[in-house]
C-alpha cells in the first residue's frame, strides 16, 4: 500500500491543526491506508455519463417558509425550564463573569 497511499496523515494532521505523537501518527497511518484501501475499488467504477456531485439531492431551496407560529405558551415553556426567575424568565447559569456581564 506504500506506492498507492493516496494521503500523508502528517500532512491530514496539519491541516486540521492537530499535533500527533510518532506513535500516533504510526496508528493513525495505518488506520488512513486501510480506509484508502477499502475505497479503492470505487476508483474502478466506469460512470462515464455520471456528472460529479457533493449532493445526492438537487440545489434547490430546501428551506420552509418563514412562518412564525406559536406552539407552546409562555407558562408551558417557563414550566419545562429547570430554573425561572419571577416566573417571567428562564435562569441559566452566569457564563461571563470575567467580562463584568454580570452581577
């Protein structure tokens, strides 16, 4: 598999900004050939009228339309919320207190 290895993992790993042991990149080497390998006889696969894609739908709009609705009440929701506040608000923990967000 040496001669046909189609990917480097070192240079799979710097492009994901990752750094990998010599032992990591020896395994993960090994797991990248063998994922090659199985692929392989695809590349045998004669589709001369088949066009490329990246989807296997067509490129339209497959967003719904913008129909605001209203689904759940205010006291359903505020009832599935573990903590509220006055029964007005949903409380979540602080996640900014460095940045003085919040008293």
């Amino acid at each position: 598999m040496e001669q046909a290895r189609r990917f480097d993992i070192r240079h799979v790993a710097k492009l994901a900004m990752i750094g990998l042991s010599p032992e990591e990149e020896k395994k993960l080497q090994g797991e990248l050939d063998a994922i090659m390998e199985f692929m392989e006889p695809l590349t045998r696969v004669n589709m001369p009228n088949v066009e490329p894609t990246i989807r296997p739908f067509s490129d339209g709009n497959a967003w719904r339309e913008d129909d605001p609705q209203v689904l759940f009440s205010r006291e359903d929701m505020l009832a599935n919320a573990p903590y509220t506040e006055d029964d007005e608000y949903i409380k979540v923990p602080q996640v900014l207190a460095e940045e003085g967000m919040m008293q």
